[in-house]
C-alpha cells in the first residue's frame, strides 16, 4: 500500500498503519509483516553488497528508484523500517528513525544536531531523565541547555535570553508540551517563528525546533504542522501502549533525520527487531486506545474538579476560557490526552496515603499503556529537579500524577471516589 491513493490524496494514518510499507509479497503472502529476527541479511551478489554501503556511508548519491538494501540491523531492518514509514506519515513529516528508548532518541538526535559550545533553550519543566541529560551530561561536552519555565513569557524569555548569550550559539529550542506533569502548554508556533528570528539575527540557516510529543501526539497533536523539525516520542509510553517495551523515535525531514540514523548506526542506539514488530502491532490501536483514555480522563478531571478533597486540576479541557493556555489548546490539540494531575493539601504524607489507596489505579510510574496508573511526581518521576524549582512550575509535594487508562468509566470513578474517602 503506498502512502497516497490513486488521486495523489494521502490516507489517513489509521490506514496507513494496517499497510503501508510493506509487501506481503516478500514474506509468502503474510498479512502481518513477520518479526525479522535476524542480526544480518544475506546479500545476492557482491556487487550488491558494495553498493548497499555506498549508501549507508553516504559514500556516493543515491541513484533514481534506488533503495538502500538491506545489510545489518544496526543500520537497518524491515520491523523497524516499517514502522518508521508508517509513524512519519502519522506525524506529517518525511522520515522516522526507531531507537532502544525515548532517551535514546533524545540523546542521539542532540548529539547528531548540536556541538561544543552550542547552546539550546529548552521549555522547563521536562521529563526528569530529559532534564538529567541536560543538566549532568552535555554540559560534560560543551553543549549548554538554559532552561525557561513554559507558559506565556516563553517567547519573550527565549527571544531575550538568546540575544544574552548570542544568537549565533543558539542551535535548538527544545519543548515538551504539554509539560510533564503540570500540562502547561506551549505554543509550537510561536516558538518556530521565534527560531527563525533567532537564526536570522545569528546569520545561521536555522535554529532547530525539537518538540517531546510523547504526551499527546501522533492522534492529538502533529508538531510539524506548526513549524518543528523535529517529533521526538518516548514510544514506550502510548505508541506502545500496552506496559510491555521500551522504545523511543524522532520524526522529520529527510535532510535532519538521515545524519541522526547515521548517528544511531554507530550509537547502536536502534531498537530491536521483535521491539519494532511490537510497535507494528501497536499502532494499529493507537488511535482507538488514545480516545478512549482521553474521554475516560475527561470524566475522571471532572470528577476530581468538583470534589471537596481536592485542590486544584491541571488537565487541558479545564484551561479558563478565553486564557492563553486554553487558546493554545484550541489551536494546537484535537484532544486533551489522558495524563491529569492534582494537587490535595497535606504534603507528601496525605499524598502517600492517597496513593496507597488505589485498588484499580497501579502505583507506578510511566504512562499511556492501556492501564491506569498513578504516582507522585516530586519524590518519583521529577525526584532530580530541586523542590523549589518544581513548586514553580506548580508542582508541590500534594500533586500526583494519573495516567488514565481504557478500563470501564464507572470503575476508575469508583476507584478514585473510594481513595479519596480514605484521606
Ligand atoms: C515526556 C517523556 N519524554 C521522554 C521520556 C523518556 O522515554 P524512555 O523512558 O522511553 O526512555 C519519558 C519517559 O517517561 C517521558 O515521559
């Protein structure tokens, strides 16, 4: 199946990921692209070898119709081929790269695209290990990440903190929105024409925008369309969906993404094979999965807003009307997601004791697997970030962290109405 029909229409993505990218014609007729558990491919002739890595090693053009073949699957393999065909389309963009994790996908994409003594301006609050590479381990090679707290001087703050330092030493802006755990969203728009003022004013071609999507994309936001280059997922959460892998991938132009897989050959940071046949399966589901927890997190935010126990709600469809917040929501999103956080008095005591109280909700950390979960964001997933830095963001020792999952509405209501009766 190609990726446009007869008249040159694309197809949509739930279409795509039942098809498109493979043959069955290669694998006797299998309807299911079977899993290629192989570490290395046979070639038909030497010549062929030859010319398969004069490609991989950019050693010569490409031909017309050319295909790279395939040669090892730490440079290539069909599991992971497919599927990085079928997520790029989802996304919008023209080229997908698959990795061993989300952190494998952040860290081979900064290192392909920045260098010593670079900087990059990235939205804070980000994902504790996001901020962990940030803090401890670029710095260790020059590459400096200025943190600035997303919401509405976020333009501004780039604009002026970039003309601090020097527009041309801005390589990239980096977001996660919404923001993990607060929700707090940023608009991709204004920041890609923020990096094009930035890389005009610094005489560069470009200042990248890199944006986490692991939050709502691919079914409820589709960063490329307001100007990133590139979608960075941890796919171990929904794209994955179901608790049982880790893996991660960027999306975006062929020009960005082609130097990030050479990277990722000689990283080795590529995912598996039978991780890759798993991703297949899952994306066939994700559209449907990803509504249905959204709409049970729907009702549980309502919930939770109304009650007496609880504080305060950051979850998208409770955004003021006619804020900043809720105009970026609009323009951006075609769904709220399903990742809520609350905030109840208390501390940590009375949270811990909320959270010890779930009897369908599972105590863990991640998110966007098929079950719900909940957890405690300051001592767990963000447990790097200093307190007083996170109070800042609106994330204090009464708020947890619930990802909803697609068990039955009434039961989860149930669950969180008999948890909060115990506090
Ligand atoms: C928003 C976000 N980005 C990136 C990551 C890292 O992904 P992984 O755990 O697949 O390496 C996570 C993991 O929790 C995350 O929540």
């Amino acid at each position: 199946m190609d990726r446009l029909d007869f008249n040159g229409k694309e197809y949509n993505p739930e279409t795509l990921a039942l098809g498109y990218g493979y043959d069955a014609a290669f694998s006797e007729g299998a309807v299911k692209p079977p899993v290629f558990l192989t570490s290395t491919f046979q070639f038909k002739s030497a010549m062929d070898g030859k010319k398969f890595f004069e490609l991989a090693y950019g050693l010569r053009e490409k031909e017309e119709n050319e295909d790279i073949g395939l040669i090892y699957s730490r440079i290539n393999n069909p599991n992971l081929q497919i599927f990085e065909e079928r997520i790029a389309a989802w996304d919008k963009t023209e080229e997908g790269a698959v990795f061993a994790s989300g952190m494998a996908a952040i860290m081979t994409s900064i290192f392909c695209h920045a260098q010593p003594g670079d900087t990059i301006i990235s939205s804070a609050p980000v994902y504790g290990g996001t901020h962990y590479l940030f803090e401890h381990i670029l710095p260790k090679y020059k590459i400096n990440v200025v943190q600035i707290a997303a919401g509405e001087n976020l333009v501004s703050g780039i604009l002026d903190k970039a003309k601090e330092i020097g527009e041309d030493k801005i390589k990239m802006l980096y977001l996660e929105t919404p923001a993990n755990p607060s929700n707090k969203m940023v608009d991709i728009e204004a920041i890609s024409k923020a990096s094009k003022e930035i890389a005009k004013k610094g005489g560069q071609d470009k200042v990248l925008v890199a944006v986490d999507n692991t939050f709502l994309g691919p079914v409820f936001q589709r960063p490329a369309l307001f100007g990133a280059d590139l979608v960075i997922y941890s796919a171990t959460k929904f794209i994955g969906g179901h608790s049982d892998l880790i893996a991660g991938v960027v999306t975006g132009s062929k020009e960005l993404i082609k130097p990030i897989k050479d990277f990722r050959t000689i990283f080795g940071t590529m995912a598996n094979p039978f991780t890759g046949w798993m991703l297949l399966r899952s994306l066939e589901t994700l559209s449907i999965r990803m509504r249905r927890q959204a709409k049970n997190a729907v009702k549980l935010a309502e919930l939770l807003q109304e009650h007496p126990k609880v504080k305060r709600v950051m979850f998208p469809t409770l955004f003021e009307k006619g804020s900043r917040q809720r105009e970026i929501f609009e323009k951006q999103c075609t769904g709220p997601g399903s990742l809520i956080a609350f905030e109840i008095d208390g501390g940590e005591e009375k949270a811990f004791k909320l959270l010890d109280s779930f009897k369908v909700f599972r105590l863990a950390v991640s998110l966007g697997g098929t079950e719900s979960l909940v957890e405690h964001p300051m001592t767990m997933t963000h447990s790097d970030v200093d307190p007083a830095e996170l109070e800042t963001y609106g994330v204090t020792a009464g708020v947890i962290r619930m990802s909803v999952g697609i068990e039955h509405s009434s039961d989860l209501k149930r669950d969180v109405e008999q948890a909060l009766d115990q506090i």
